[in-house]
C-alpha cells in the first residue's frame, strides 16, 4: 500500500473503471488472493543532537483478502527488519516473535478480513547518528490458511517499507471506525482532528474531502469550496469535492479541531458509502510522512436496491435478422457502487435462444463461459457503468440472426454479482433477476 493519500485513491477507484485491486473473479467461479497491507513509505524522526533518543513512530501493518464468501485464518505475517541496521530499530508488539538478532519477527494477524483493519502494529525510531536522508527496508511475507486452494500466500520480496529519517511537521488524522446498519436520514459526526507527530510547526494546514453519492456534507466551513454531486446519467460515480485552507499552527506535540463539528447526512438512497478526507500543511511546506494524512470512513446504510432484468419476445423469418435484447432496472431506492475497488457490481448473463446467431453485441458485452447444463448454447457477460444509481435504466439490444425457426426459442437472462459472490445482500427481491427473451413465441 503506498502512501499516496486516501483521497485521492478513492478518487481514483470512483473516477475510473476498473481501478482498484485487480482481483480477477473467473466466469466459473470464484477465486481468492491475500494481500500484505504496510505502507510504502515511513518517515522517522531524526534523533536530537544532544544525545537524546528520537520519538517513536506508529507503523500499521495487516493481511487481507478479497473473496467475502471464503474464510481465511491464521494469517502468519513476517517482518525482515534487517535492512534497517544504522538507520532505525523496532519495538515488537506483543503478537510478534522476533528472532534472536532481533531484526526478523512473524506475527500472528489471526483471521484474515476482507476489509482491511490493522492487525500489527509496530513502534519505529531512527538510532541515534542516523542522519537526515538515511534510508532502510522492512520487507514481508505472509501465509494464511483458506482460499480455494487451502493456503494463500505472498512471497517474499513482493512488499516493503521504505524508511526515511527526515526532519518536519508530520500532520496526520486519526482512523474512524466502519459504521454499518445506518438507517438512511440519519446524521453523523466525522471523527476529525489534526494532529502533529513531527518536530517542526505547520503554520496552517490544507483539507480535502471527497463524498459519494448516498452522503451530503452538511456542515459549511467559509474556508472551503464545494463542487458536486453531479447526479447526471454517467459513466462514473457522482461525488462532491471539498478543497479547504485553515491558517491555525498545529506546533510538535498539538492536536487541532476544525471550527465546528463535521456533519454528514445520510441520504434516502444511500447504501455503500465512503468519506475521505485528506490534510497537508499549508504552503510549500513537504510533510514528513505522508501515510497517516488521509483517512476512508465506511457507512454503511441500512438500504435496499432491487435490481430487475426485463426481456422481450420477438418474431422473424429464419435467416431474418431481430432485436432480441434485454434491459437492466435498479428500482431503488438506493444507488449502488463498489466503492473500495471501482468494479461494476452487477454482471448479466445473456444465454441466446437456441437457433439464433448474435450478428451485433453491445459494447460493455462479451463472450461468457459455456453453459454448465448446454456447452452449446451461446452466452454472453454484460456489465454496467461503475455506479447504478437509483432508476438507472439500461437497454441491451443484441441484433439475432435466426438460423433456424423453433417455435418459443427460448433465452435467459440473469443479473448476478460482478465479484463471484452468491447473491446481492442488499437485493429484496430476488425473482426478478432473472428473464426469458423468446424468439418465435407460438402464442
């Protein structure tokens, strides 16, 4: 995980299709991977000139996976802190056991979440005559038991820690715990302070806060300039964007408020929600350690989206040419969007009637695996854009070419989970995720 801030990572993973952790989910099932969470970058302190000892500095570190449907336990976390030696040392938490030199320790993460939480936490300071500028490694690997194939692991040298000793402000906002089963109107409370863990003032700081869609940032700081949601029929997800300017020093040590409490509303269609929001000090100032300026809060609410797939019936000569698509409805009331990763939440499977030859497939559309109960029938996997908002309406118009005339040919259409999961656990009624498309109805 890199310390590019969280702001900008979900902005990212809401403004562009696809971004996010790359998992890939098979058309005939789903898999599973695991995945060290450390910080690309940390910035320690360098050790007073007169002999002092420098501050310890918190460092977060945890396993993931991706697949909710699989549990994964045991999840056996190795720090090689080696490649620190006259640059830092580490303070062990109780859930590591380093070895003899201590420089090398395994931690135990325990079960293994799909959200990730820090199951580490590791205390680092830069030894005394380290230098401004010297630089180490930390490198992990980890194993945990689950996943399809009974062990997941990350090898070694697949992930590390730059550590740098530096000298600066470091500002940095506390980590606010997941809300869930928020019922929709309620407000809340953003859980927002700045701190300094530096050794220098920041003569005032910078604030940026990114919304989705379900959230509407009620309080109004004159500070800030406010831009969004646009709820426009898009490709990508509405957000409203917040840029702000606060002029209080936050000296070493300090802990600042904003003006007044940050509120959030928690709109009628709201479902997966996240609030980031991002501090920097003000000017040209570089802060220390950028890792901890950025924060995600996830609400979720108490909601539900009913997706439906309607299909159509047709008619045509054999070697006549028809529209015999499909059409995607979410009735709300909620909107929906994978709001970690930036995927499409619903796929929709096209299996064509039999006799019939697809001359036009639509662009968000391809070729799907076959059919478990007929290898032969043609089928096809659809997506969406990122987001569904509430009353998105999307046609699918597949142009078939009647090969052969068979009285009520018959397709289906199924709407299912993007990510390989079973069933969509907002989703009240699952009896119209499903529809026929008929060519060649006798009736």
């Amino acid at each position: 995980m890199s310390s590019v801030s969280v702001g900008r990572v979900v902005a990212g993973a809401l403004v562009l299709a696809g971004v996010g952790s790359g998992v890939a989910f098979a058309d005939d099932g789903p898999s599973d991977g695991l995945e060290i969470q450390a910080p690309y970058e940390q910035a320690v302190v360098v050790a007073p000139g007169d002999g002092g000892t420098a501050q310890y500095r918190s460092m977060a570190l945890g396993l993931q996976h991706y697949n909710s449907d699989v549990t994964v336990t045991d999840g056996r976390l190795t720090v090689d802190a080696s490649g620190l030696a006259g640059v830092a040392e580490i303070a062990w938490p109780d859930n590591c056991v380093p070895d003899d030199a201590g420089t090398v320790a395994v931690c135990d993460t325990g079960d293994v979440p799909v959200r990730y939480s820090p199951q580490v936490q590791l205390r680092v300071r830069a030894v005394a005559g380290a230098a401004a500028g010297s630089q180490g490694a930390i490198e992990y690997s980890a194993t945990a038991t689950g996943g399809p194939d009974g062990t997941l692991t990350v090898p070694e040298y697949s992930t590390e820690t730059f550590v740098t000793v530096g000298s600066g402000p470091d500002l940095g906002v506390g980590a606010p715990q997941d809300v869930t089963g928020v019922a929709p109107g309620t407000d809340l409370t953003v859980p927002f302070s700045v701190t300094n863990t530096g050794n220098e003032t920041a003569h005032g700081f910078t604030v940026q806060m990114w919304a989705t869609y379900g959230l509407d940032i009620t309080t109004r700081y004159p500070q800030c300039t406010y831009t969004g949601p646009d709820d426009a029929d898009t490709q990508y997800p509405a957000m409203t964007h917040v840029t702000c300017s606060f002029d209080s020093d936050v000296a070493p040590g300090a802990a600042v408020e904003l003006p007044e409490p940050l509120r959030l509303a928690v709109t009628d269609h709201a479902l997966h929600e996240r609030f980031d929001y991002e501090v920097e000090p003000a000017g040209d100032v570089t802060d220390l350690d950028s890792s901890d300026n950025g924060r995600a809060w996830h609400i979720d609410a108490d909601n539900t989206a009913d997706f439906a797939v309607h299909g159509t019936e047709v008619s045509g000569a054999q070697g006549h040419t028809v529209t015999a698509g499909f059409r995607f409805v979410n009735r709300g009331p909620a909107w929906v969007a994978d709001v970690a990763s930036g995927n499409p939440v619903p796929a929709i499977d096209y299996y064509l009637p039999p006799g019939t030859t697809a001359t036009s497939v639509p662009g968000t559309c391809r070729t799907g695996a076959p059919s478990a109960d007929d290898p032969a029938v043609p089928h096809y996997v659809c997506t969406l854009p990122t987001w569904t908002r509430p009353d998105l309406k999307v046609t699918f118009p597949f142009r078939l070419r009647v090969d052969q005339v068979i009285p009520d040919a018959t397709g289906r259409v199924v709407v299912r989970p993007y990510d390989g999961s079973a069933a969509f656990a907002f989703d009240p009624n699952t009896r119209n995720n499903s529809a026929k498309v008929v060519v060649n109805p006798s009736r």
